[in-house]
C-alpha cells in the first residue's frame, strides 16, 4: 500500500527530512500590501526576514485554497491513500481548505485515492514533529489510518514554547489567544509563552531577555519524558545555537535539532522571536 504524506509551510521541516520522506509541502501565503508571496516558494527566509526588518508596514498571511490542495491531492493520485497533517485549526484556515478539497475531490472521482485530514492542533515544529511521526509511520509500513494516529498522538505529546521581544506582531494578526492577558503589562518585559491547545498563552513576564532565555532552557529540560526536541528561532541564530548546545549538555540522549520560522510563522512571531518544540515519548 502506498500512502503520500501532505503538510504546510508552517512545519518548519528540515529540508533533508522533506526528501527523505517524500513529504509534499502546500505554502501559506505572506501578504506585504498587495504583494502576494507563497511561503518558501516565492519568498524565502532570508529574503522574509530581511524586508520584515525594513517595512513599514506589518505583514500578514493567508492560507492556501481549496484549489492549492486539490492540485495537490490530484497528484498525488497514484498513491492508495493521502495523510495531509496541518498547522491547527485555531491558528489559520488551512485546514478548513484540506478538509473541503479532500471532500471535493471524493464526492468527484471514485478513482481518487482516500485522503485524511489531521489538524494537529500544532504549529513550527509542534506540527513538523507530528508529521515526522506520520512519515516515520508510513516507512514502517503503517496503514494511512495508523499514520494519521501517530501524527495526532505526536501533536498531543508536544508543546512549543517561545519568547518574543513584543507582542505586537501576534496581536496585529489576531493570534494572542490567551496571551492577551499580558498586552498593557509589557513595560520592559520579555514574555514568555506557551502554544497549547491551540492557542498561544501567556507564561510569565521576566525582565530581560537573558532572563526569558534561562527561563526557556529551564522549562525545555525541566518537560517529563522529551523524545526530540527543536531550537527555533527567525533572526538570531546564534542565540539559538547557543541554546541547544546547553540543552544537548543536559539532556545528552536526546537528539535536539536547530530550525529557522518560516516566513508565515515570522509574521507572527517577529523577529527576535526564539522557542522550542519538545516532542514527549509515549
């Protein structure tokens, strides 16, 4: 049986572990005014997080259509069955788009190949580490059924962590979640949050960023049962080097791995932003 793995720019994927898995990637979309680029395709890193620094005006994004996943799903057509994890549903729109194309393309063709829609609930490599754990899945020889249950498994087992300089940038794309609670408190604090659930909560506010990084690296090491662990940062990559150097020194049995936001999650981070995504073991 040969079952095709789908996910979206806002994993934040190594690129070896997209061609080692045969993993399809759909792209969010980043607004700059009427300028429309799709996330790592049309714009990259680099050139995102260079012009972020330099606008006026702040981003914002979008998520893919309907008509981006059925041209995705269509070829994968020769697969048996199609697994299309995907950044959570309070998060972004996307996967309301998988879901319908999915529906489309069955109530369509007979000859379409089943397709499975997880939201994970997740975000960067909260959602990278659960469709890791699908692809693993399916190179074991899992069904499309136990693939996508590996990958919701994975999602509940993780959480992501992140300090940012500002609030600023979640607000303006109406991404707070619960982290509302700190705008008008923010007075030379550097905030500490947490993506869970779904939504992005507030942990605690230390005073500088030195203080937010220790923090940080405590809440990493100090999380029950870590299996795999992601530094992520946009700007600062040697700050996060940094990090993940004092956690592989802590924590030597766990493979911990560096990755750069992509553009759509800079947009609402920021960035300075700097985190980590902890996946737990079962």
């Amino acid at each position: 049986m040969t079952v095709r793995l789908v996910t979206d720019s806002t994993a934040d994927l190594d690129p070896s572990d997209i061609d080692r898995y045969g993993i399809t990637i759909v792209p969010l979309n980043i607004h700059f005014g009427a300028d429309v680029y799709r996330d790592g395709v049309d714009l990259g890193k680099d050139q995102f997080y260079a012009r972020l620094g330099e606008s006026a005006v702040l981003p914002r994004t979008s998520q893919p259509g309907v008509s981006d996943f059925q041209a995705v799903y269509e070829s994968l057509a020769h697969a048996d069955a199609i697994v299309s994890v995907h950044i959570g549903g309070k998060l972004s729109g996307t996967i309301n788009a998988a879901q319908t194309a999915a529906k489309l393309l069955t109530e369509r063709d007979d000859a379409t190949p089943p397709v499975i829609v997880v939201d994970s609930d997740q975000a960067s490599m909260g959602l990278g580490f659960a469709t890791l754990a699908a692809a693993e899945a399916i190179a074991q020889g899992a069904s499309a059924q136990d693939a996508a249950a590996a990958a919701q498994s994975a999602a509940r087992r993780s959480r992501v962590l992140l300090i940012v300089d500002t609030l600023e940038y979640l607000q303006k794309g109406g991404r707070i979640g619960r982290a509302r609670a700190f705008l008008g408190t923010l007075l030379r604090t550097k905030p500490v949050l947490e993506l869970a659930a779904g939504e992005i909560q507030g942990i605690e506010r230390p005073r500088t960023r030195q203080k937010a990084v220790e923090r940080l690296f405590e809440l990493i090491v100090r999380t029950p049962k870590p299996r795999r662990i992601g530094i992520l940062h946009g700007t600062t990559p040697a700050e996060a080097e940094a990090l993940a150097t004092r956690v592989r020194d802590a924590l030597p049995n766990v493979p911990v791995t560096v990755h750069r936001c992509s553009p759509v999650i800079g947009v609402h981070t920021g960035p300075a932003a700097l985190g980590a995504a902890i996946e737990r073991a079962p």
